[in-house]
C-alpha cells in the first residue's frame, strides 16, 4: 500500500454552512464540531430518521458497486462504517479497503465498529479531506461516498480528487440526500426536516442546532441533475441517477472510462 500523507486546508473562500453563509475554514471547523457532538447517537439518529431504510439504501448502493475480489475500495465520509462493512466481504483478502473520514472522532468510532463487526485483513484508516486525497492517481477500482459530499466545501474539487484516484474502469458511487421527484410532498417533507427532525436530536442526541443544520444542508445540496453534469464535468462517463423513496435519497453512479 502507498505511504498516504495529508496536506492542510487553505482558502478562506465564502460558502454555505447550512442557510449560513459563512468563510470557508469556519464551515470545515463548525461541520466538524457538528459531527464530533452527534458521534454517539449517529447510528441510532439514522434509524429514526430513516425509519430503518438507510440500511437498505446502503445494501443497493453496495449492489451498484459491482465489487470483485482483490478490488481496492476508498469509503470517503465513512462514518461509523456502514458501507465499508458492506464492502468488506466482497472484495475478499486479497482486495484493500480504505476507510476514510475527515472527522476524527466518526473516524475512531467507525475503526472500533467495523473492528467489532469483525472487518480486519487489509484495511486501513485514514483521516483525510475529500477535496485533497491523499492517494495516488489511478489506485482505487471503486469510491463510495454515504451521507457526506453535502458536507464537502468544494464538491467540485472533491469530484476531481475522486476521479483521479479511480483506475480505468473504475467506478464512484454517491449516496446522498436529494430533491423529492414526487410531487406534493413538499410541505409535508418541510414540516419533517425543519420541525420535527430538529426535535428528535434534540430529544435522542441532545443536539438540536446539529440536526437543524443537517436538514438545511440537504437543502442547499445539489439536485439530481445538477450534481449528474458535475460528476460529467470532473470526468467521469456513463453517470447514472437512481431515484430511492420517491427522491429524497439518490445515488448517483459514474465510471471512469
């Protein structure tokens, strides 16, 4: 395996944190802060908010992974290892999987579940920034992203970090949050998110601005089409958008040819 290293953020462009907007350094400090305070409650918060889909959202989007054995594989935004443990036992002992994620107390309690779970062999964790991977160009036959390029300052630099990463023939998988295709819903989907989501992180993880903030940011998150031409943008081919609960989750796929 190569000797990954990380290089420090710079910038302090303007952005969105959530309705906010705010430089771009303070986003990357405030979305750490918001994560550190919900790590313990993470699993248990996607349960309920989800009412237990997110488990099958994530097997579909394993599914979509087309994973060999010996396949090397970079979970970015890995969490508490959802994915990455669904990955695991595709890719065999002869594959790699790297997890990672640029929040280090999701990174540790992700290492320690998937330990737990019993995912061992050749995998490695690492704390890194999307927009800046620390990966050599051409490595990985297939990234997965969960729940995490909204959080991500500069999608478009982490699209393009993603895609040089990828060999030929590989292939990058978002599952993200999205834009309702059914119509109607709207209101009701509103009420959900800014109303009582807030309430339950208030009530479970004791964190109410977290979980008002996590609903804005999926707000200002691109739609389905927007963020298909950015994937084409930074490169990659074949880009597909799979509609999952009528729009509200998607995953979006796409090959580096």
């Amino acid at each position: 395996m190569a000797d990954f290293s990380t290089s420090p953020d710079s910038g302090s462009d303007t952005t969105h944190f959530g309705f906010e907007e705010v430089a771009r350094g303070d986003k990357q400090r405030r979305v750490r802060e918001v994560f550190d305070s919900v790590a313990s409650e993470y699993d248990r918060m996607n349960d309920v908010m989800s009412f237990g889909l997110h488990r099958l959202w994530k097997k579909f989007t394993v599914s979509l992974c087309q994973l060999r054995s010996g396949d090397r594989v970079l979970d970015l935004a890995s969490g508490t290892g959802d994915l990455a443990r669904r990955i695991w036992p595709a890719i065999g002992d002869k594959g790699e999987l790297v997890v990672s994620d640029i929040n280090a107390a999701m990174l540790s309690l992700g290492r320690d579940r998937l330990i737990d779970a019993g995912v061992s062999g050749n995998t490695h964790y690492i704390q890194a920034n999307a927009e800046m991977l620390p990966f050599p160009d051409n490595y990985f036959d297939c990234i997965t992203i969960g729940f995490g390029l909204r959080n991500v300052t500069e999608k478009e630099a982490a699209l393009r970090a993603m895609f040089h990463c990828l060999r030929p023939g590989g292939r990058l998988l978002i599952l993200e949050f999205s834009k309702l295709a059914l119509p109607g819903l709207d209101k009701l989907y509103d009420l959900y998110s800014f109303s009582l989501l807030p309430k339950m992180g208030k009530l479970i993880a004791n964190d109410e601005d977290s979980y008002r903030y996590l609903a804005e940011s999926i707000r200002r998150h691109p739609d389905q089409e927007t963020l298909k031409n950015m994937m084409q943008d930074a490169g990659f081919d074949m880009c597909q958008v799979y509609n999952l609960a009528g729009g509200i989750v998607a995953v979006h796929r796409g090959f580096k040819l």
